[in-house]
C-alpha cells in the first residue's frame, strides 16, 4: 500500500473556489474594516497608484488706508499652493497550509460530505479563503494609523504608510509647527500622580479651547477630537481629583465629555476613540473628511490564489495580493491639529491568544494597591488586569499611612501567558 504522504494534494478545488468567489473575496476587506471605517469617519476611494490634491492658500492683511499722493505698495503672493498625495503600496498576505493540520475529528462533513483524507480534498476549502481574507483585512485596520513602508518588512505594521507616519513625514517636512497652530505641544496626559494633580484634564482643555476658532466652530461640520481609550481615563481621572476639591462629584465618562466642552468653549466637539488608534498620547482635533483610505484589490489578476509549490506536496500556500494607502486631506490650523505625542500600535487581530496577565499578591496591609505605571486604574491584592499587550512594563503601589510601600516591579508579559508576583508591605519605624 503506498504511502498517503506521498500522492498529490488535489488543490483544484481550491482553485476554482478562488476564481469563483474572487469578486466577492476583493469586496470581503472593504466589508470587514466597514465598522471600523465608520467609527474613525474615514473617507475610502479605490486609487490604481497615486491621486493628487492641490490647496490653493489665501494670503490676507492687504488691505489698508489709501489717500491720493501715498505711496503704493504692493502685497505680493497672495495665492500658494500644497499638495496632498495618496499613494497606495502593494501589500501580501500568504500562508503555509497543511491537510494534516486538520483532523477528521474536528472538520468531519463540510457541506454535507464528509472529509475523505484518502481523496486528499482539503478540510477547509472555501472557509480558509474567507478566514484568511479577513484576518488580512484585521492586520489592515490595526496598521492603518501606525504602519510605516519597508519595501523588505515582514509585518503588517511596515506594510503601508499609515495616518501618523504620513503626518510625522508633514511634521518633519515644516508643514506642521506651532507658529502655524496646527502643532500643539501637551506633553503626556499621564495618569495622576496624587489627589492634587489636574494636569491631564487641563492640558487637554488647554489644546482643544486654543484652537483656531473656524476649527472650533460647527461651520463646515462639527469639531471631531480624535483619542485613546488610555489618555480619556487618564483625564476623568485628573478630573475627578479637580472635582473633589469642590464637591463630592464622581463624573462618568460622558460626564467627562461634557465638562471637556464647556471649559474649552467648544460646545459641538465630538469624540472618536478606537483600538485601531493604538495606545499612548497623541490627539487629533479636525474637521471631518480628513482622512482618507486608499484601496486596490486588482493589484493581481486572481486576489486570492491557491498553489501547490512545496516538496511535500500536502502542502499549499494561499497568497493574496492587493494595495493600501492613507491621506491626511488637509493640514491648515482651520481644520485640523495636533499634539506632539505618539501612540504605540494596539495588534488584537486573528484569534490566536496575542495578551496576558498580571496578578499581584499583597501582603502586610489589607490597604494596599498596586498599578501599572501610567494607568489610573488600581487592584487590591490578588487582583488580576487582563487583555495586556506584550511588552515591558512596571508595577507601582501605593502609599499607605504607616507602612513602607514595596519597591517597584519590572514586568515583561508575553502572549498567553500569566504574570504573577508578591509584594510586601511593611511597618514604618
């Protein structure tokens, strides 16, 4: 009996269901990201290679007293021009697919006829098409802010030039600057360090209430404040403290809004918070519009293609062709600004576990808590924070009346896994 090893995977199959389903696997990224398209208030237009546009710029303040006899003196350039470019670059997506990764036990009938490994049909067929479709178009939506181009880069976030790549590349460039009001410099609205600390709420008032007026006002659409999940607790955090002196207030988030827009003066700002802006500092106040995505599926003739190139030929690779791009419309003070912080790339893609945890057992003081640093949100012992990025990170604890709090821990999490550590607090002499 020959070994099943050795006879030929029929990819046919396969093929045929990529031919037949390629319009509508070319529509599958739109229709993934459109929840996301539409919480960022992104504009998307499907782009061959470049699209262009010019902003013509009025200069003003000509205008002045005249008399007879006066000497004439002319106002020269009153018109310039910047331009704005969207660029798509061709992205892949491919993948390494074995039959023998999938058991007859898991995938026993798939449309109503069972899983037959003699024939060698592939267990998944259309199914890994879709799934791979869509966890392309995840990779996609978390890069869209972050991703910077490298022609030889190996990950989603070098893919394509993203919203804030495209923005550092403005700032770097002398399009952005304080001067020019659409760079504002906050610092970062870091978690209170104490009950006295208002700083992330106010720096925050502080950036939205001095922007240009046109850009506060609701003529030519309402304000938009684009913000991370992390920096808004911060700041209801700030906020709750600068409350506390006052009255016993304990203001919700929408709460938090509110006050944002009375005490800035900008009574029609709206806000769009989302993982895909990713984690750490930076806002964005503008117009909206501004943002725009560009996309082309037809960078191939066959978007998803099937083959069978492998020495063992059990094996097929899938591989999906296609391009991406984004624009900052427009960048004048009227429309839109920023500050000078960054954000770091939130990846939550695909369903393999990509997290972990921390839990922290305290011991000495039944008072005692213990955080992240840079985090407002605080656990009491053997309590855990969950969905952590991988990365480094350090745990902090707070002060307790006579008692000396443990000394900082240095953390890395990794994916999968738990992180669990001990502290102990202990009398003051």
């Amino acid at each position: 009996m020959p070994d099943p090893i050795q006879k030929p995977i029929d990819v046919s199959g396969l093929q045929i269901a990529a031919k037949k389903f390629d319009k509508t696997l070319r529509m599958l990224p739109a229709f993934m990201l459109e929840d996301a398209i539409r919480s960022l208030r992104l504009n998307v237009q499907r782009v061959p290679i470049k699209n262009v546009l010019t902003h013509q710029r009025r200069r003003a303040g000509g205008t002045h007293a005249y008399a007879p006899g006066n000497e004439i003196t002319n106002f020269n350039n009153i018109i310039s021009y910047e331009h704005s470019e969207l660029m798509v670059h061709e992205t892949v997506f491919n993948t390494k697919d074995n039959i023998h990764n999938y058991d007859n036990v898991d995938v026993q009938y798939l449309g109503g006829k069972p899983v037959d490994d003699v024939e060698k049909r592939h267990p998944l067929e259309f199914q890994i098409l879709k799934a791979m479709v869509k966890s392309h178009s995840e990779d996609i939506m978390f890069a869209l802010f972050h991703s910077a181009r490298q022609d030889n880069g190996s990950s989603p976030a070098t893919a394509f030039n993203g919203f804030f790549t495209n923005i550092d590349i403005l700032i770097a460039d002398g399009h952005f600057s304080a001067a020019r009001g659409n760079y504002a410099p906050t610092g970062a609205f870091e978690a209170p360090v104490d009950t006295n600390d208002f700083s992330a709420y106010e720096n925050l008032v502080e950036f939205i209430g001095s922007a240009h007026p046109m850009l506060k006002s609701p003529i030519g659409g309402n304000p938009i404040l684009y913000i991370t999940e992390l920096t808004l607790k911060n700041v209801r955090a700030a906020l709750r403290n600068k409350l506390g002196k006052i009255y016993a207030g304990y203001p919700t988030m929408q709460e938090t809004l509110e006050h944002l827009r009375e005490d800035a003066l900008c009574q029609t700002l709206e806000f769009v918070t989302h993982v895909a802006l990713g984690q750490g500092h930076r806002v964005m106040m503008c117009k909206p519009g501004l943002f725009d995505f560009g996309w082309n599926t037809d960078a191939a003739s066959s978007f998803v293609q099937v083959r069978n190139i492998y020495e063992d030929p059990n094996e097929v690779q899938f591989w999906l062709q296609s391009a991406y791009g984004t624009r900052l419309r427009d960048w004048h003070e009227k429309v839109f600004r920023i500050n000078d912080q960054t954000n770091s790339i939130l990846d939550l893609s695909g369903d393999y576990c990509q997290t972990g945890s921390v839990k922290v057992d305290i011991t000495g003081t039944t008072a005692g808590r213990w955080y992240l640093e840079g985090s407002a949100s605080k656990r009491s012992s053997g309590q855990m924070i969950l969905g952590l990025a991988p990365g480094n990170y350090t745990i902090k604890f707070d002060a307790v009346e006579g008692f000396t709090a443990p000394d900082d821990i240095s953390i890395t999490v990794e994916a999968g896994k738990d992180v669990s550590k001990s502290a102990a607090y202990t009398p003051s002499l």
